[in-house]
C-alpha cells in the first residue's frame, strides 16, 4: 500500500519551509551512518556500541598482525 503524496495545504500555516533546501544534509547523513542489525544473542553480549566497535577493533587488529586482512 503506498502512500498518499502530501500536498502544500497538508502543511500547517506555523511552518514555513520556503527558504529550505530538500536533502541539504543527506548526503553527510548516509556518509555518518551505517546502521547493523545484530541478531538477539550477539546483541546480549554488548551492551553499547562502543563495546560493539571496540570487539571488532580488536578482531580487525589480531587479523592484522597475522597478516590477515580480517574478512
């Protein structure tokens, strides 16, 4: 089921949207996101995503030295 295309009178009178630019920061936003879905029990075993980043810091790193490329 698609969506209806919304039109200008959909839009309250309070916001003006007329001096924007669509898209100004899409790009910046696909180059600083990159979103992974972890499967539930990876997920448990890392509580954030710096914990996420430092495990695979440290795969990349132990691959490194053994001169593998880590994939």
């Amino acid at each position: 089921m698609s969506k209806p295309e919304s039109s200008a009178s959909d839009v309250r009178a309070e916001y003006d949207f007329s001096g924007g630019t669509r898209g100004k920061y899409a790009d910046r936003y696909a180059r600083g996101s990159n979103v992974v879905v972890l499967e539930p029990d990876v997920a448990a075993a890392f509580p954030t995503a710096e914990a996420v980043n430092a495990a695979l810091r440290d795969h990349l790193r132990e691959h490194a030295e053994r001169g593998k490329t880590g994939v």
